[in-house]
C-alpha cells in the first residue's frame, strides 16, 4: 500500500471528525410518516426524523396552524408531539429547518397495530381454505359465547355444535342482533376444527 493512498485516507478521516455536520443529510422524517398516511384522531402522536446537529426545526400542522419549535440533538435527531383533531381531513405538515419538507394528503382517523405470525401475509390468491370441518369442544358447553339484542347489552348465551356449526341462544335475548365469542381477556380456546387449532376470539358487531 503505497504512502500516497495513506495520506489520502488519513486526510479524509481528518476532514470527517473535523466536520461532521457534512456526514448528516438535511431536515428528513423516518419512513412511516408519508404523504396519504392517517393518523390516531384526537390523541398525541409523536413525529420524528433527523438533521444537522443542533438544527432549528418547525413543525407547522394546517388543522391548527400551530407551530411547535424544535432542535436536533448531536446525534442529529429531533422529534415533537404532535395534538391531533377528531377524525376529518385532509391536512398536510410542514417541517422546516435548512430544507423543508411537505406531508400532504393526510387524514385523521383510528389507527390499529396488528402483530401476528407470518402466516398474516396469506394472499387470497393462494388459497382459502375451510377451516370450520370438524368443530368439536373439550366440554359439552361450550363457553365463553355472548348475544345482545338492539339494545346492546350482552348475555351469556348457551351454545352447541351441530353439522358443524355452533348454535347460540339466550333466554334473556329474545331477538338477537350480535353475537361475540371469547370476547375476554380471561377467555382460554375451547373450540376446536378438526386440525386441533382453536378458534380465536370474534365479534359481529360492525365498528
């Protein structure tokens, strides 16, 4: 390795620990904030990026006009919280310090984290299979099934399978309009398909 590249690298490390502020790109937003993004109504709802270090930020939304000021710590990042409106839209955020950037098209509404295992990512065009073959229970009850009628009040409710198919009835619900399975965090599976995978937790009501 010749003297000349040595001195070239070493001049360059010496430029990088001298000005670091050129390592950093402008004002920028981590990837999940985008433009047609909705966001939690009516809540507080952090928002967040990098910069320069010791860059000024503003963040100005339009369904307020509010402007909150901000600055990048030395590792060049910045976040503010942001107050949000009741479900509506569509609003837009600027973020301004030595550039500006411009999130439009955005709306307010619920937003809902959902986890699970891969098989989440299951495309219709895959295949979708009946999984209700072979409905069977642990017990003769079968628990944990509740009905409600227009009013909306829940009753525990009887429930039993036949031709593969659960069966529910209430003696307090005359009419009923809704019906929910294991809707409880103390709820454990008891119906099962004929593969032995239980049935998850439901509701029929439309939110």
């Amino acid at each position: 390795m010749s003297s000349k590249f040595l001195a070239k690298v070493s001049l360059v490390l010496m430029l990088f620990y001298l000005f670091p502020n050129t390592a950093y790109s402008n004002v920028s937003l981590s990837a999940i904030f985008g433009k047609h993004m909705v966001m939690q109504q009516n809540s507080e709802v952090k928002l967040w990026g990098w910069g320069k270090p010791m860059e000024k930020i503003r963040v100005t939304t339009s369904w307020d006009n509010d402007t909150l000021n901000t600055v990048t710590t030395n590792n060049a990042k910045w976040s503010v919280m942001l107050k949000t409106p009741e479900a509506g839209g569509p609003y837009s955020i600027k973020i301004e310090g030595y550039n500006s950037v411009v999130i439009d098209d955005i709306l307010m509404g619920e937003v809902w984290l959902l986890s699970g295992q891969s098989n989440m990512e299951w495309k219709t065009s895959f295949g979708i299979f009946d999984c209700s073959e072979g409905l069977h229970c642990e017990k003769a009850d079968l628990p944990y099934f509740e009905l409600a009628g227009e009013d909306g009040i829940w009753f525990s409710a009887q429930a039993f399978i036949k031709d593969d198919k659960v069966l529910v009835r209430s003696e307090e619900v005359r009419n009923p309009v809704n019906v929910r399975f294991a809707w409880a965090n103390s709820a454990t599976p008891k119906l099962f398909n004929k593969d032995n995978l239980p049935a998850s937790c439901f509701t029929a009501i439309d939110f």
